[in-house]
C-alpha cells in the first residue's frame, strides 16, 4: 500500500465532496494556534466520508 493512501484520500474526498473554492474563505486569524486549521479540515473531512455520528446526536 502506498505510503500517501491519506493524502490521496483527503485530495479525493475534497475533489468529490466539496463545492470548488470553498475553502478559500476559510482563514485564521489566531496567533499561535494550539490546533492548526489544517487539522481541523482534515478531521472534518474524514468524518464526513467514513459518515461518522456526531457527538450531539447521542
């Protein structure tokens, strides 16, 4: 298995899934973040594809 199966899943899931240019609007305006914003994009993202339940709906 390749050793870039997640980027190539995460550049697919934001091809597939998310309108283009959706997350140019998505900016930080933190200085020194604990969480990078990347991470956040990317959890969501995941989340999204593998249809994980959120922690509300329990």
């Amino acid at each position: 298995m390749s050793k870039r199966w997640l980027k190539d899943f995460l550049r697919y899931i934001n091809k597939v899934f998310l309108p283009e240019g959706c997350t140019k609007w998505a900016k930080d305006e933190r200085k020194d973040p604990e969480i990078e914003p990347g991470t956040i994009w990317v959890t969501l993202l995941i989340g999204f594809a593998l249809q994980v339940q959120s922690l509300e709906e329990t």
